[in-house]
C-alpha cells in the first residue's frame, strides 16, 4: 500500500513509518522543513514538502495515496492561545485529507486522546470530550470518522496521554522537562490521578493494523498501561534527575493543568481482541529509567 503520513519524523510517526515499511508498505512523509525531509528520506521514505496549512499539498498527498495516516499537531503548548491555533490548523488539516478520500473507500487513519470517564477506565466505545482545551480536537476526528457513511474507512487510534521510547515523550516527558526547569519534580494535587500509558514502537503496530483492517468510523486504544500514579512518575524522574518531588500548584503546568490533574485510566481490550493487538515493549516507569539529566 502506498501511505501518506502528516508527523512522520516526530516521536511517533518515525515509529510508524518504520513499522510500515517493515510490514512492506511504501510510505510519503509530509516534511516541512529540510531536517524532517532528510530524517524522513534516511529511513526509507519518500517526501512531500509542506506543512499542515499546506491545504493544496495535503490534498496532493492524499490523491496519490492507498491510504493515509494522520499523526502531525503542533506542539506549542505554552498558552491557550497557541493551544487553540493549533487545533484549529490541525482540524482544517484533516478535513481536506478526508474530503479528498470521499468515495474511494481508501483508509484515513486519525489520532485523539483516550477520553476520561469518571470512576472508571475509558475504553473504546466511550466518547471523547468535545470541551477544554483540546475538544476541537475531538469534533475533528468525530467529522473524519463519520465519513465512513461517504466511501472514507476513516478510523481513529486513541493514543494515552503518555507515548514514551527511551524516556521521552508524552505528558511523563513533559513532566521530565518542566522539571529541568523548575529543579522541582512536580506534579497537580496528591499524585494519586492516573496516566494511561503506551511505548511508541507498540503504538506504531496499531497504526499499521488500523490502517490495514479497522472497519470504517471505527476507534481503538493504544493502551498498554492502565494508569500510572502520577506521583509515581513524577518519583521517577525526580530520582532520575536528582531533584525533589512534591506537589505543585496547577497553573504551574499551563493550559495543561486541568488535564494534568485529571484521573483518567483507560482500557484497550476490545482494541486488543478484535485487531489482535498485543503490547511488547517496555511500561512507561520501566521506560523512564532511561531519562538522561
């Protein structure tokens, strides 16, 4: 298959072009600058050049393609502000990557976040927020995946808030750099909220299955941990960085906060029975003993 991906040189989608191209596919990386077009060239794949707002060029990519997989979003989260364009980009973004597949019954592969469900861990059928501050986010993916009704077999991996490889990445990650910063380990409230988590090389074989077999409007968890306590994260990496661990304000962690704070488990066993999805790789606290001060 030939496969278009948006964000195929970041943390997760290097792990998903590898995984592609492993499997047989060929893939075209979006690049938008000449770092990522030759990051994405080194691994194998081809190049579009571009960017997100690239409208035209997106279009062009999917035209060209057997199936396409979405992963690219900005990762300015230092104001509401930023927070809001980039959803906004994102969401014009995959509505023409999705409109451009009408009809062909070719697959469009999305990404969102597990929801959170009060009392309980989320799963598969839950559904996701549309309000705070990434809900846009959500009315996106939900507008991709009720094109299945238009010929798109639009499906959506829900990725946890902490997609790790070698200790980076996710809210864990964001929490290692907040504390190189801040020389404090910190983390909302007791700790006691709980962090779904994921290995970036096990959620790339998700994206490879999604792409290969989900049924059209359907949406799978790329959960492979449950929840972690967060002030078990955060003893982690204050250990790992020599730093002190304690409780810290919410506004210390931006338009995040209120998501920080949040107890939030999920659960992917239907995502495991019915794709035959099995996580391989190391857990987020096992993971995290590779963070590097």
């Amino acid at each position: 298959m030939r496969v278009f991906i948006t964000g195929g040189t970041g943390l997760i989608g290097t792990a998903v072009v590898a995984e592609l191209l492993a499997a047989g596919h060929s893939v075209t990386a979006l690049a938008r600058s000449d770092a990522s077009a030759a990051s994405a060239q080194a691994a194998g794949a081809d190049v579009l050049r571009g960017g997100l707002t690239d409208l035209e060029v997106l279009r062009t990519g999917s035209e060209r393609a057997d199936g396409v997989i979405h992963l690219a979003f900005g990762n300015d989260f230092n104001s509401p502000e930023a927070l809001a364009k980039a959803v906004a980009e994102e969401g014009a973004a995959l509505a023409t990557l999705g409109d451009t597949l009408v009809g062909t019954d070719r697959p469009l592969v999305t990404v969102s976040g597990t929801p959170h469900v009060a009392g309980r861990a989320s799963t598969e059928e839950d559904s996701l927020p549309t309000d705070g501050p990434v809900g846009g986010r959500s009315q996106s993916v939900s507008r991709a995946l009720a094109l299945a009704s238009r010929g798109v077999r639009s499906s959506a991996v829900r990725l946890p808030r902490t997609v790790h490889n070698q200790g980076r990445g996710g809210f864990a990650g964001l929490l290692a750099d907040i504390a190189r910063r801040t020389g404090v380990a910190g983390y909302p409230g007791d700790g006691a909220q709980r962090w779904p988590a994921v290995h970036a090389l096990d959620a790339a074989v998700l994206f490879r299955l999604a792409l290969e077999k989900a049924p059209a409007g359907s949406s799978w968890h790329a959960v492979a941990d449950e929840g972690d306590a967060v002030c078990d994260i955060a003893a982690v990496i204050g250990r790992r960085l020599d730093l002190p661990v304690t409780s810290v304000p919410q506004d210390r962690f931006g338009p995040l906060g209120p998501i920080f704070a949040t107890d939030q488990p999920s659960s992917s066993g239907r995502t495991r029975t019915a794709l035959g999805w099995e996580p391989t790789h190391p857990s987020l606290l096992d993971d995290l003993e590779n963070i590097e001060a």
